[in-house]
C-alpha cells in the first residue's frame, strides 16, 4: 500500500460521502459567520476526490510506484465518483436522466473494451479527449450541484452538461476505433499464424 494507492483508496471513501450530502441536504453551517449550505460542501468533496485522481497518477509516474492494484483501482473508483455524482444529480431533479444514462454508459462501455484490450495483451491508454471529458464531468457537475442553491450558476449547468454527453460520445467512438484496430490486427497475425502452421504441417506430411 503506497502513496498513490492510499489515494485512490481515498476517492473511493469520498463517494458515499458525497452521496450522503447531496442527497440529504446537509450540513448547512455558519462558519465564521460565512453561511455554507450543503451545495458548497458538496462541490468541495468532489474537488477533493478529482484532486486525488490527478496526485495518484502523478505519484505514481514520479516515484515509479505504478502497481496492478492502482491500474485495476483507479478508473474504477474514476467511474464510481462520477456515477455517484451523477446519479445524485438526478435524483435532485438537476439532470435530465437519459443523459446521465449515456454518461455512465460510456464509462461502462470504455471499461468493457480496456477489459477485452488486456485479456488480449495489449493497452489502450487514455487520450487527450478522454482527459478532457473527465474535467468537463467534474466541472460540470460542481455546477450543477451550485445551481441547486445559487441561481447564478443554473444558466451555466445545462451548456456544460451537453458538452460532456457530446465529449463522451465522442471519445467512446475513439476508444472503439483504437480497439478495433488494435483487435483487428492481432486476428489477422494469430490468422497468418493459424496458416503458416498449417502449410508447415502439410509440408512435413509431404516429405515424410
């Protein structure tokens, strides 16, 4: 259990957390004669969770310390934090389900083709776009979360949320074209293969 492990481990705590707030409504304090309503402590979860999604990669690649439980953890608890917040957000009545619906979807889908990648023997690393999806899901969704209590921040919600559904689609399309090709390539060499041997054992039946 290294540094980077313990903070995946960490985000993963940080969900029923955040479940909890959301969906019950509280805490709503007076801190110093600041009023901080549920949707702030909300928003701070979940920038706190996003925040050890980005230290874990980036200790794990700065101390060597990349392991097999943090590669099998960290998109799953990636994909637990989102669908959480997600979910909730339905629930609340801020997010329209079906959108939700194609969000974790995604995630889903991208987790099922890196599983089919790795029983194949190779990896599909996460690309630019993909990156980009996951800061517009946490962007979006502390926004959300806001403009349950701020009006400021409602007009700002619905834009953020269709691009992460168009991000989404979109770089779910690229991971299926990268394991396409990926996947097209090793049948056709285990294809050579499969007929090489069988012209070797012809040839040997020949001359024997």
């Amino acid at each position: 259990m290294n540094l980077p492990n313990s903070l995946t481990i960490l985000r993963i705590f940080f969900v029923p957390l955040l479940v909890v707030v959301l969906l019950s409504g509280t805490p709503n304090l007076v801190v110093w004669g600041v009023s901080i309503n549920f949707a702030i402590w909300g928003v701070l979860i979940l920038l706190a969770a996003a925040t050890t999604d980005w230290a874990d990669g980036y200790y794990a690649r700065r101390r060597g310390e990349v392991t097999t439980l943090g590669i099998l953890l960290d998109p799953i608890a990636d994909k637990l934090l989102i669908s959480a917040a997600f979910v909730s957000l339905v629930e609340m009545h801020l997010v329209p389900g079906w959108m939700v619906v194609i969000i974790i979807g995604r995630e889903f889908i991208v987790l099922g083709l890196r599983n089919i990648a790795s029983a194949e023997g190779f990896t599909i690393q996460a690309s630019a776009l993909g990156k980009t999806k996951m800061v517009l899901q946490v962007l979006a969704a502390c926004v959300l979360i806001l403009g349950a209590k701020h009006g400021l921040f409602k007009s700002l919600g619905p834009l953020l949320l269709w691009l992460v559904v168009v991000s989404a689609v979109a770089s779910a399309v690229q991971y299926f074209l990268r394991f396409w090709n990926q996947v097209d390539d090793r049948v056709k060499q285990r294809r050579r293969l499969r007929l090489l041997e069988r012209r070797k054992k012809q040839q040997d039946v020949a001359t024997s």
